[in-house]
C-alpha cells in the first residue's frame, strides 16, 4: 500500500495527533487515581448499611471549620476531595443559615442535652453572624440544655462566641488573646512611583478612602478619625456582648500593658492561669481530662473511648430538612453576598445579571408574595447596583414588598440596593453607610516607556482611543471628575427620597463615611435592629401574610453538577487528613495578592464605584 504524501494537511493531523495522544495520556496519569478513589470511596459509602444514629443524651459537637457566610461560594468537586480534610483551608466556609437551623433542630431534639462548641478551625465571619449564633446558642440553653467550649486558644471571634457558653475549658497551654480591633492597610503610592504606574482618581466624599492606598503612603487624617470611631463603636458593641456574657466588667476584656505584665507576673508567666484569673475562662483542662469531663457529663459512647456526642457535619445531614413539593404563599429570601461586580457572577459575588436574574424569578413567582434581600456587601460596580435596585423596584411595582437584612455589612454600593426597601433591619455591629463614589484608571505609559515600548496612532476625536497604554488628557479627568460628581449627588438624592431625609441632612452623614448598625438607626438609615427572622416576620406582615412559607431563590446546579457533588461529598469523609500551616511569608503576600484582586475586580463600565474599603478588611 502506497503511503499518503506529506501534504500539510497530513501534517497538521500528525501533529495533532500526538498532541493527542499526549494529552490523553497525562490525563489518565494525573486523574486515573483521583477518580479510581472516588470510585472506591462511592462504593464503600454505598455498601455501607449503618445509618447514623442519635443516642439519647448525647452532645451535639459544632466542630465548625471555615468561616462564617450567608452564601457559600461554589467549590470544584476534584479541588474540594483532594483539600477536604485540610484543617487550615482559609476558604473553607460554614453556611449561617444552615448552622442555626442546626441549633434551633437541636433544642427541640430531646435526644441532645448539651452543645461543644470546638472553635479551633472557626475563622470568624463578622460580629453580626457570631452574634446571631450566639442568639441561637441562648435559645438553646433556654430549653433547659447546656452549652460548653472547648479550645487550645481562643481569638477574639471564637472568644465572642464561646462567651455563650455555660463553660468555657481553655488547655493549660493555651491563652486568651483579646486585643481589640484595628485598621490597617498597605499603601502603594511610592511603589507606583518607581514602577512609573500612574493611577487617576476621581472620588467625592471627604471619607471616601478606598483609593487612598493608590494615592498616598499614609492614611489621611480623616479616614483615622472615621476608622477610629468605628472600631470604638464595634468594640463597645463586642465588650458589652463578652462582658454580660461572662459577667466580668468590660474594662477586664483588654489591658494596658502595665497591667497586663503586672496579671501575667502574679500569674507566674502562665498565660492560662492568667485567663483563669481573669474570669476569661471557667476551667483549665487537657484534651484527656475533657474527654473525661464529658464522659461524666454525657456518658461514654458505645463505641471507642470518647464521649457520647454526634458531630455537626452527621447531625445536619440528619436533620435536613426534605423539600415540600406543597405550593404555598411564601416568603422568598435572595442573598447579595460579596463584592457587587457586573455580568454573570457566581454565589459569593453578586452579579448585575445574576442577581437581577435571581429576583426576577421572585418576581414572576405566583406563590412569592414577598421579598427579603440579605445583603452582605461592600458594594462595587456603581452599574451593577443600579441594575440591581431597578430589578427591586420592579418587585415593588409588582405589589411585593422589598426588606432587606443587612449581615455584617451592607455599605457603599450594598447600601444602595438597600435603600430603596420598605424596610430596613441591622444588627448593632453592621458595617453600613460609606455613601460616597469614586473613580480609578490605571495607565502603563511611563511604564512601558522605560522598557523602551510606545503607544503612537492617530484617531478621529479627543477621546477615541483611550488606553491604558496612553496618557489620560486633562480634559477627559475633567468629564470623569463631573460623572463622579453627578454620580454623589445621585447617590445623596436616592438616600434623601428613600428615607425622607433632606439633601443637606443627607450629605452631612454621607461624603463616605462607614458606620456602625447602632449609629445608622440613630442616623436615620436604617428602620431597626433585628436579624433575618425578624425581615422575614416583616416582609410576611407587610404583605399580610398569617401562613407562610419561606424558599431561597438561588443559582441552580444542573442535575449533572447535583450528582457529581453528591458523589464526591460520599468520598470526603475518609479521605487521608493533610495539616498545614501557612507562613507569615504567605500570609503577606495573600494580602499583596488581595490589593491585586481588589484592583483587578473593579470592571465598572464606566469605571464608577461604590465600595466601601474598611468593610473588605
């Protein structure tokens, strides 16, 4: 047989062949493994007949790992089985609702009479949502049950929530660390400077600071004024909380450092003796003597040597509530989590699109009389919230009341999809406010001139053309500058119709300025204090609701995503346990990494912003 000539057809499909070949041969060595253990793992957690089973009497074990969101963000099956059991996963994320749904099924479940809190791998989430936990935590102990924590070492977010506690067991190597809050950020003015990266900026609003790293080496005086009083409002709200808690004066919680070298001599250099003196907590105790604390208390489990106890991750697959298939009049709940970015976003991030797609669906819904939106945002894209807010409206239009729930913060451009609602809830620690606008271009041409590359053309007017390889013209800074004008005077405009306030009363309040939930309320911004029970028993009164139902409208995985993700969660549990702890190296260069992101995020059309910079800390 004759060979075909060497066209360069039978090239190309040579080449592409090989390509091929290799491609699908690195990829059965990469992924065969994975997926023969994901394999393996879906047949062990299906042949497995035991079914998980409460004992009465038993401890329900929140051994919470990650942080604390009203919106988990998606995770990539592969990525989540190969990482599941690594305890220090900075993204790992536990979902609020489904935490305190959990605590609330716990306290009517008469089969468990105390909670642990185990905070070890608990990475915060905000004062508010602690707070809302430890809400649920009080209901919990008002059933007559009891609640214990259990921790090697306790920072301020997991001290707050183990204040809760009836008892607090701290290990005899441990220690307390209550500093208080503060506000620190890089600056990269100089930087800039010598890597010849020129940054516009165009903002309106005295504390509108979130540009200030691009513009100065330093924090102005005015940003240190508003911080300031901030945290010392957070803080007041933290110590109140902590102080009534344990029943120690709130003076006690942070010391100066006379007194506390003074504590921590009498207390022979101990640093646990220390938190015991202080009241901090109620019991020094090792791994083994909690273990038999617990087995006094609860008993001993049936198997093993620990104690009867159930962990959370067991109890809210148990517990989870099944789907009603029964329409009724409902209340529809809508998360705005994250930075407000334009398009099509996935859940962490609000989107233009998505989220205004997400409402709409409560709009056409027949059965959705009413609408609460939890906003938990430093807001973003000025487009993108607009988008937002008209969908809102529409909502309105339609004769479904709107009211929203602010989390840990609703500021800047999360406070303008808010301010149109016929009702507004905070919490007292809520970062809200921060009614300002800015504008940022970032141009390379003293950059790329140094490397000795140009930008030269021509075009047909002033503004065609503009690069971020070129120079902005003076009269272009000038029309940005009059849009961010207009666009504060849009903002203070807004505020002043939506809560019958003057445009002076407003802008008195607004120029940037971020606020605590408590002072908004006194300000005016906010309707009340109250959490998303309280929203949503609101929305239904609004809408004169007596029977309702509440359904989360959110993105929809395909039954495809829905399986994989199911089969993959079978296989997480006994994946090998891998431990690591991140470097202050790392940790430096994941906040360099974070300005980048925050830099690159910003994709207003019409580079237009409303974010509030101290809420992103």
């Amino acid at each position: 047989m004759a060979r075909k000539p060497l066209t360069t057809r039978n090239t190309l499909a040579l080449i592409w062949n090989t390509i091929n070949f290799v491609r699908k041969l690195i990829i059965n060595l990469v992924f065969f493994p994975v997926f023969l253990l994901l394999f393996i793992g879906v047949i062990i957690a299906f042949s497995s007949s035991e079914e998980t089973r409460v004992e009465p009497g038993s401890a329900l074990v929140l051994d919470l790992n990650g942080t604390l969101v009203d919106q988990a963000r998606p995770v990539d099956p592969i990525e989540s089985l190969l990482m599941q059991n690594k305890r220090d996963r900075e993204d790992a994320e536990v979902l609020l609702s489904e935490l305190l749904y959990v605590i609330e099924n716990a306290s009517h479940d008469d089969r468990i009479s105390t909670i642990v809190l185990d905070l070890a791998n608990l990475h915060g989430g905000g004062i508010s949502k602690l707070e809302a936990v430890g809400t649920a935590l009080n209901k919990f102990k008002e059933a007559g049950k009891s609640v214990v924590a259990i921790g090697d070492w306790y920072g301020q977010g997991e001290y707050l929530l183990a204040s809760y506690a009836d008892t607090i067991y701290l290990n005899p190597q441990g220690m307390v660390s209550l500093d208080g809050f503060a506000s620190y950020r890089m600056f990269f003015k100089s930087a800039l400077e010598k890597l010849k990266i020129k940054t516009h900026v165009f903002r309106v609003g005295t504390y509108k600071s979130a540009v200030e790293p691009f513009i100065r080496d330093d924090m102005s005086k005015e940003a240190k004024e508003a911080s300031g009083a901030l945290l010392g409002d957070i803080w007041q709200s933290f110590a109140d909380t902590v102080s009534h808690n344990r029943g120690i004066p709130a003076e006690n919680l942070v010391l100066d450092g006379d007194t506390y070298l003074a504590k921590l001599e009498a207390a022979e250099g101990d640093s646990a003796k220390l938190a015991l003196d202080m009241g901090w907590v109620d019991a020094l105790a090792s791994a083994e003597e909690f273990r038999v604390a617990m087995v006094d208390k609860v008993g001993k489990a049936k198997e093993g040597n620990g104690f009867l106890a159930i962990h959370y991750d067991e109890y809210a697959k148990l517990v989870a509530p099944s789907p009603s298939f029964a329409p009724m009049d409902s209340v529809a709940i809508v998360v705005a989590k994250g930075t407000i970015l334009n398009g099509y976003q996935a859940p962490g991030d609000i989107g233009g699109e998505s989220t205004s797609e997400l409402l709409r669906k409560a709009r056409f819904n027949k059965h959705v009389k009413a609408l609460v939106l939890r906003v938990d945002s430093p807001g973003g894209s000025a487009f993108a919230s607009e988008q937002i807010r008209q969908e809102l409206l529409a909502l309105q239009a339609a004769g479904k009341p709107v009211v929203v729930s602010m989390g840990s913060m609703a500021a800047s451009g999360g406070y303008w999809i808010s301010a149109s609602a016929d009702y507004i809830y905070a919490t007292p620690t809520t970062l809200t406010g921060s009614i300002g606008i800015f504008g940022m271009i970032t141009t390379f041409e003293d950059s790329l001139a140094s490397l000795g590359i140009h930008t030269d053309g021509v075009a047909t007017s002033e503004w065609a053309g503009m690069s971020a390889t070129r120079t902005l013209s003076p009269k272009l800074e000038a029309v940005i500058q009059r849009h961010i004008e207009r666009g504060y005077h849009e903002f203070i405009s807004l505020v002043a119709k939506e809560r019958n306030m003057t445009l002076e009363q407003v802008d008195s309040i607004a120029q940037g300025r971020v606020w605590s939930g408590k002072k908004a309320l006194e300000l005016g911004l906010v309707d009340a204090m109250g959490d998303m029970d309280d929203a949503i028993a609101k929305a239904a009164e609004l809408a004169s609701l007596d029977t309702f139902d509440t359904e989360l409208i959110e993105q929809e995985l395909t039954p495809e995503q829905k399986f994989i993700q199911e089969m993959f969660a079978q296989v997480a549990g006994w994946m090998p346990i891998s431990v690591r702890q991140s470097t202050p190296l790392e940790q430096m260069l994941g906040q360099l990494s974070g300005a980048v992101a925050e830099i690159a995020a910003f994709d207003d059309p019409n580079h237009v912003y409303l974010y509030c910079e101290l809420c992103s800390q």
